[in-house]
C-alpha cells in the first residue's frame, strides 16, 4: 500500500533512509518513509524550477482543469485517505473524513477562482 520513495521530478528516488512510522493505538511499526535531505531538497526544488515554465504557458482554464483532477482524485479516494490518516495518527476515521474534505475545498476553490485571472 506503501511507496517507500521519494517522488521527484517524476521520478520515485530511493533516499536509503527512512523513518518508521508507528500506530499511536498499537505502537505497531505500520511501515517506513523515506528520510530526505539535503540532496532531496535540492532536486524538489530544481524541479520545482524547471516545472514553472511548463506551467506558466497554460492557460487559466488548463490549470482550473488540472486542480479539479487532483480534486476529484482526492474526492475518490477519501476512504483510502482516511484509513492512513487513522492508521498513521489515530485520529477517528470520521474526523480523518472531514479533514480531508475539509481541505480537498481549498483545491475546488482554487480552480474555480484561478479561472478568474485578471493579468495581475
């Protein structure tokens, strides 16, 4: 269920590093994530960098379009989404729920208000 890599520049990179991450009701070791540094850090930003140019050429409307995506796909998989939050913080899988959803709204808001662009 896990991908123990690091995601940059499409690419999943092994850091050889990772950090367990334990179960607050069980203090079962539920599974490890990569331990990145300051070389991860540097490649996410060097992406980051070279994805803004592809990115400022599309348009208000190809990006509303790309943030509804990833809303939707965050929508789909809200049950999967809260049962690693429960698993992972022990939070309630109905507070784990609203969470999401709560924050999944800043994603639809942005869509739609980034097709309001003014030339500002």
């Amino acid at each position: 269920m896990y991908i123990n890599k690091l995601y940059i520049d499409g690419e999943c990179i092994e850091t050889g590093k990772t950090i367990e991450v334990i179960n607050p009701a069980t203090k079962n070791v539920i599974g490890n994530i990569p331990n990145g540094g300051e070389i991860e850090a540097m490649l996410a930003v060097d992406a980051a960098y070279k994805a803004i140019k592809s990115w400022s050429k599309k348009t208000a409307d190809e990006r509303s379009k790309l943030l509804l995506a990833w809303h939707n796909l965050i929508k789909e998989n809200l049950d999967v989404l809260a049962e690693i939050m429960t698993t992972e913080q022990g939070k309630p899988s109905e507070e784990a729920k609203a969470e999401i959803e709560y924050a999944n709204s800043y994603i639809n808001w942005f869509a739609e208000e980034g097709k309001r662009v003014y030339g500002e």
